[in-house]
C-alpha cells in the first residue's frame, strides 16, 4: 500500500503542499518518500529516499523542489523490496519529461515489461510495476508524434493503459510544461479523490489518495475520482475529466475501510468512520448470538484502528469500555514493516497494558482484522500477564485466508493465521479463550451501506474471488513462491 498526492497552482510553490499531504498519510508507506516538481523554465526537480517524510526532506532539499506543480509519493514495498533507486516517483525524458507515482499492483507486470523491451524499445532500470507503468502510459503518449499535446491525446493514452494493464492503480503524473494527471484503475479498487481551493490568485488543484489529504491542507473535496476515469489540470489551471475504461464498476478494496484509511477520510462517498462504526454494530450482534450468555466484563481495543468499532460493541454488549493498552507512537505499523524479524521486533515495544483494566477480568480485546496472528497472539498473552481472567479476541474483518494481489503486500499464504485452519484451530493457535470473527456479508454491508458508487467490493483476500481478469492459480503459485523467498531474507 502506498500514498500519493498530486497538486497544482498558478502562482504558488508545489512543495510544501506537497509536504503536508505526504505527512498525513505517512500510515499509507513508511519505506520512501519522494517529490517531483516543475517550474516555469521546465525544469523538473526530483527528491526522493528511504525513510519517514520528515527524514526525507530537509530544508535543503525542501529549497531545491522550485515550481508551482508536482506529485508526491510515500511507499512501502510490495513486492518486499526496500532498494532505494525503486522509491517514488519515478521519471522518464522521452516525451516531454514525465514523472508518475502509483499505488497498487500491476499483475501482469512481466507480459508488459517484455513488451516494453522487445516491441516498444523502452528500457526499464527496476523491476518495479509503477516503473513499467510509466513507461506504458509514456509509449502510448508519445505515439501522438506531437510536440505540443492536447487534452485528447492525454486521455487516449490513459484509454490505452486501461487496455493493456491489469490490476489495480491510483495513478499521479506530471508531464512537464503540460500539467498534471491522476486516473484509476477501470474498477477503482485503489483511492484517488479530488480537491480544489479558491484564492485571490485563482483555483488549485489537488489529486490524494485520502480525503484527508485535503482537508488537512485547507483543500475542499469535490469528489472521487470515478473508476476509469481520468482527470486532467492543463498549464492553464483548466480542469478536464473524462472516462476513458469500458464497462468501468466500482469494486474498492474493502481492507481500505477495515484498516489502511484514516478514519476522517471519505472514500467512494463513504465514510470510513461511520463504516467502522457499523462493523461495531454488525460484530457486537454475532457475539450475542455466538455468545447469548457472555461473562464479559470488559471491551478493550487494540489500537488505533479498532477504537471506533470497540465503542458500539461494548454500548451493544452493555459491558464497560477501557483503553487497556498504551501505545508507542514512535513505532510503525507493524503490520507493513519490512521483514519478519523487525515486525516481531516491534510488536513487543509497541503497546504496553495497564495492569488495572485487566487484573481478574474477563476481557473482550478488539481488533480490525488479522492477517499474520503475530500481533494477535503477543497481545493476548501480553493480556493474560497483566491478570486477565479469560481473553476473549474479536475481530472486524473475517478470516484473512488468501493472497492479496492488488498492493497490500500480505505474506505468503501458507503464513497466514487463518490459511488451512478453523476458526478453533486459529483460536487455539493464538492462544485465546473464544474468537469471534465478523461475518462478511455483515463487513461488506458495513461499508456499502448508503453508498450509491459501490457496486461491489474487492474481498479477495477473504473469500478468494478477484475481480480482475488473469488470475491464475499459476500466477498466485508465481506470487506464494517470491513472498516465500523474501520471507527467509
């Protein structure tokens, strides 16, 4: 999963917007970071490393990112990879000098970097699917054999794109001397929203990831970027939109709702709040089918995530609510830390418990989902030292069981917790006295409850069904045996 932001002004610098918003959904990548932008001479400026935004850039490089357009980028690697030459964006000269940042996942990267090689003569320098991307998107803009562009051979080239790459991909680019331009994948499964403000000097635009993006930096937002669709701000500040996908549909990657979107954010017009509020609602009802006569004492989330959905249980279950553990907020996301050693690591110096909210207690512990059991099983042991009587754990997502393909860079299957097991196998694994897992027909509706955009979910990661076309048991035979092998590194 990665974060990307795109912004333009007439009269204003790029780069400390582009700061701003890259500081804000920091969550979404914390491996690189790195900004392009261009001025009026048509120079463009590129910095970009290995590290948190504020480790990236310094009030010297921060001076030298001169212009009133640029793209932004903070990543962590899907492909399991830290090198730093695949931080982004990335940039090619031919035309015009275009720079592009991504978030998502290609799945068939390498049809599409034969192609580049041997039928398009584009080299490529990584093995990076956002680098094969740009150079689809480059080739394709290039084959206008115009020096000055319009709006019209920008959409066709993203036309193109949707027809030769498959996956998922929020895209940013900057062409330089033409403008900026930010599309989506055909069903929309990676974020992209829209944003403007209004000043004396004229109308800004901004391209994020998250609405939060946005708001954070006094942009209002005028709405999603629709699946397929591509939007385009010229040199004049002149907005363009266009659908530019076949048969485009709206299939968002429901995790961006469990775990991965700040909870202030709106996506495909819905709420990530009020969406964790419901799966609250949806989870405290199978517990008191599951469990009609409970003995919980306590409701007690594991942060950050799962609070918003631990307040609706424990007002469902009529039982307490306590923060019963503290959180290091120096420590990453464990979860999309590289390597399994460091995410073990840190899981110990993540949370501390408070003894009192625990000490002779049957406790019911929170969480937004779980994926590799790591996390989960530490907590709960960490639950019985500080005096739990029972440790009940609840989960607001349902079993992960299948590769993810589309950018969430989840561990081999046969890493998963929940892959090959039962839910008492799983239970039993982690150590807890009860599990309780979340319907999804019940986390499906939690999020498209209300929603007008969403004609369905990408829920591959639970129930194993994708939405793209080319996904082949030997493609996620191909993508077992790569995550296996970084696994060991």
């Amino acid at each position: 999963m990665c974060g990307i932001v795109a912004t333009f002004s007439q009269t204003h610098s790029a780069c400390l917007p582009l700061y701003d918003s890259l500081i804000v959904i920091q969550h979404r990548g914390q491996d690189a970071a790195g900004i392009a932008t261009s001025d009026e001479a048509g120079r463009l400026h590129l910095k970009k490393g290995n590290g948190l935004v504020r480790e990236v850039f310094n009030e010297a490089a921060m001076a030298e990112l001169q212009g009133n357009m640029g793209i932004g980028h903070v990543r962590y690697p899907t492909a399991g990879t830290s090198s730093c030459c695949e931080a982004q964006p990335f940039y090619v000269n031919s035309p015009y000098g275009i720079t592009l940042a991504h978030n998502g996942n290609l799945t068939n990267t390498r049809q599409l970097a034969d192609e580049l090689r041997q039928t398009n003569m584009r080299h490529l320098n990584t093995t990076s699917d956002s680098e094969v991307l740009l150079n689809i998107f480059a080739h394709e803009l290039a084959n206008s054999g115009k020096l000055k562009i319009c709006k019209q051979d920008i959409f066709h080239a993203v036309r193109e794109v949707h027809k030769r790459c498959e996956g998922a991909y929020a895209v940013v680019v900057m062409i330089v001397g033409k403008g900026i331009v930010g599309f989506r994948d055909p069903y929309g499964i990676r974020p992209l929203v829209l944003g403007k403000r209004e000043g004396p000097d004229g109308t800004e635009y901004m391209l994020a990831s998250e609405s939060v993006a946005l708001t954070a930096t006094g942009f209002n937002l005028v709405r999603d970027v629709s699946p397929g669709e591509a939007v385009y701000i010229d040199n004049d500040g002149q907005l363009h939109m266009m659908q530019c996908a076949e048969d485009a549909s709206s299939s968002p990657c429901i995790f961006e709702y469990v775990y991965f979107a700040r909870p202030e954010s709106m996506m495909d017009g819905v709420s990530v709040y009020k969406a964790r509020l419901r799966m609250g609602e949806s989870l405290a009802k199978k517990i008191e089918r599951v469990m009609p006569n409970h003995d919980i004492d306590v409701v007690i989330p594991i942060p950050e995530t799962s609070r918003t959905s631990a307040l609706p249980i424990a007002y469902q279950l009529g039982v307490k609510y306590r923060e019963g553990f503290v959180k290091n907020r120096y420590i990453g996301r464990t979860f999309i830390m590289p390597g399994q050693e460091q995410r073990m690591s840190s899981i110990k110096k993540k949370l501390n418990a408070i003894p009192l909210e625990f000490e002779g207690k049957n406790v019911l512990l929170i969480d937004d989902s779980i994926v590799r059991g790591n996390t989960s099983k530490q907590i709960i042991q960490m639950a019985r030292e500080a005096g739990a009587r029972k440790v009940y754990f609840a989960s607001c997502a349902p079993p992960v069981r299948h590769q993810n393909v589309y950018g969430i860079d989840m561990p081999a299957q046969c890493e998963l917790v929940g892959y090959d097991r039962t839910d008492e196998e799983i239970c039993a694994e982690l150590g807890a006295d009860r599990l309780i897992y979340q319907d999804l027909e019940d986390l499906i509706a939690s999020v498209t409850d209300g929603s007008e955009k969403i004609n369905h979910c990408d829920t591959s990661c639970f129930d194993g069904v994708y939405v793209t076309a080319g996904i082949t048991e030997d493609y996620l035979q191909e993508i077992e045996r790569i995550r296996r092998d970084e696994a060991r590194v």
